[in-house]
C-alpha cells in the first residue's frame, strides 16, 4: 500500500521585487509546506539571479 504525505504540498514562491521593475523573466521556486502548521502564505528570502541580489519571494496561487 501506498502511504500519502498528509498535510505537505507543494507550493511555488515568486519575486516580488521582480514584477515591480519590469524586466523580462520571473525568478521562482519550487518547495513544500505542511499546510496544517502554515496555513497562511509562505514568504522568504531568496537569491534572484536576473537582479544578481537577496528579494522577497511569496506563495503564488
């Protein structure tokens, strides 16, 4: 029998600081949380490489 992974899912967080210049591209990443303990949107710190600097990146969708 297959075991699920319960309250884990996966979620896509992308840049905020992005959008509001205007380049071309979108910087994003792929993770999970456990929506039981996380039931909000997740926000982190994270490397953008097209601005080559630390930004916010939230929970889409």
């Amino acid at each position: 029998m297959a075991k699920s992974k319960g309250n884990r899912i996966q979620v896509i967080l992308e840049c905020t600081e992005h959008k509001a210049t205007g380049q071309p591209g979108t910087s994003r990443y792929i993770t999970t949380k456990n929506k039981k303990n996380t039931p909000d949107r997740l926000e982190v710190k994270k490397y953008n490489p097209i601005l080559k600097k630390m930004t916010v990146h939230k929970e889409i969708k």
